[in-house]
C-alpha cells in the first residue's frame, strides 16, 4: 500500500474554521480525510503555497474512476492545482459511499456543500471568492448543487467543468453526433458510462431526471458563471457546445485539441497551457 493511501485510510477530526487556520502543518492535514460532522461527507483539503490568506476557495467533486480511467488518486492534480492557481481546494470526498443510488448520493454531497458554504461565509469568506469545481461525473453532480442552491439561497462566484456528463443519451441514438461517431477508446469509455448508469440509477423514471442528466431542463437562468473544458474529440464535446448555447455569455468553452475524456489524470503540461490562462482569468486570480 502507498503512503498516501495509508494516509487516507485515517480520519482527522477539524472545523471548517480549523482547516481556514491551520494550526498543524498543512501538508499533515493534506494527509488526511477530515471529519467534519458525523453525519456529513468526509473531505480531503489541498493547500496553496501559501496559508496567510485563504480567502480564494474551490470545492472539488472528483469522477468516478471507472469513467475517467483514473489509477493516480485525485491528489495527483489537485495538490497541483491548489499550488499553480493559488487556491484552497477542498474535496468532498464521497467514495466510502459510492454504493448509494445517484440521488441519494448527491443528496449527500449537497449537505456537505451546504454546511461548507455556510461555515466559510461564517469565517468572513465571500461568496465572491467561491467557486466549485467536478470533472467527468462530479462535474455533473456539481450541476446537481446548482440546480438546488436557489432554494437555499446560495450564491458562488462561479462553477468549472472538466467534460461534464450531460445529456443522458449513451444508451442507443443521441443526437448528439460526437456520441453516435466514437472511435475505438470513446466507445470503451462509453461503455464505462453506460455500466455506471445502469447500477447507480434506482428506478427507470431517473433516466428522465434533469437532476441526473442536466440537459433535460428546461430553464438554465440559475446557472452561474460557467467555464467548461473538453476535449476536442471527447465523445461530449457536441452536447458541451449545445450547454453553451443555452447559457450564451454565461458560459464559455475551453476545447483542447485531440483530447480525449479524463485528460486531467495525465496531468499532461501541454493540455494545461491551452487551459491555464482562461482558467487564472476566471478564477479572477494574478499568478
């Protein structure tokens, strides 16, 4: 087992208030799933070079790893991450519960979020300085929170989605051109999506759930500012353009050439350079 694996294995009891001042070393409590309620989901928290000012926070929502292909951990690119753009990241970390339903397991993960977002606001963090981030499938569960923020009045700064799954049409015809016309590695990823559909959705009426698959709304005029990066040759990219259409200049579409789904796992410096600069732009940040 490798040492950071070990490391997750263990639970380390802190506030939200607790991780914003860090009383311990940061990268200890990098090392860690943080319990902070009983109830809730546990996170994981990656930290900028710098602690002195956290006032610039992204909540994470990592891919199911069957889909995205990962075998490096989420930790490989989110440390990075917190490091190159300057930000406390903190993850909900829901994989001890992957065997519940979708909807159940996205209820989960808003509760976490809620109580996250009202602690921050409690530490004198605002709004303006939020933003939440998923890739792949925890992309689309971040379209779940948004879906519900309304009705607790909650506001971000702004949401990033790595190839977010959106419509719902993997299993047969879509009219989506870039799903019917997969190559060889699409289709295998297809596959992947289709397998975890089929033991993560409880009854059949879920295959018409605007809270599963975001593209059945009808009304986007909650959404927030919206950046959206894909690959070129992603089976996705046709119905990420077509979300682009429905949020016009709320939304805009970072599309890296022959790349394919699940590319953040590679961590490859190339893809980044084409993303970095719109990414520090929307993150409203100066590196």
């Amino acid at each position: 087992m490798k040492e950071s694996e070990l490391f997750f294995k263990c639970n380390l009891y802190k506030s939200i208030r607790e991780i914003l001042h860090p009383s311990i070393s940061k990268k200890n409590i990098s090392n860690y799933k943080i319990i902070i309620d009983q109830d809730l989901l546990p996170l994981k928290v990656y930290y900028p070079k710098k602690v002195s000012n956290l006032n610039n926070i992204l909540i994470y929502i990592e891919g199911d790893s069957n889909i995205t292909k990962n075998v490096l951990g989420d930790n490989f690119y989110l440390e990075k991450f917190a490091k190159e753009y300057n930000q406390l990241i903190i993850e909900i970390d829901y994989k001890d519960y992957k065997n519940l339903y979708l909807l159940d397991l996205y209820k989960k993960i808003y509760e976490t979020f809620k109580f996250i977002y009202q602690e921050l606001l409690k530490n004198n963090i605002s709004k303006e300085n939020i933003f939440v981030a998923g890739d792949s499938t925890g992309a689309t569960a971040i379209l779940y929170l948004i879906n519900n923020m309304n009705k607790d009045y909650i506001e971000i700064a702004g949401q990033i989605l790595f190839y977010p799954l959106l419509s719902g049409e993997y299993f047969g015809k879509s009219k989506f051109l870039s799903i019917n016309d997969c190559d060889d590695y699409n289709k295998s990823i297809l596959s992947n999506v289709e397998e975890f559909y089929k033991n993560k959705l409880k009854y059949k009426k879920d295959y018409k759930d605007s809270n599963i698959f975001p593209l059945l709304k009808k009304d986007f005029s909650n959404y927030p500012r919206t950046l959206i990066i894909c690959g070129s040759v992603d089976f996705l990219i046709d119905e990420v353009k077509y979300l682009n259409t429905l949020l016009q200049e709320n939304c805009e579409v970072v599309e890296i050439p022959f790349t394919y789904h699940g590319f953040l796992n590679g961590l490859d410096f190339d893809i980044e350079k084409v993303y970095k600069e719109k990414l520090k732009e929307f993150l409203k940040i100066n590196i």
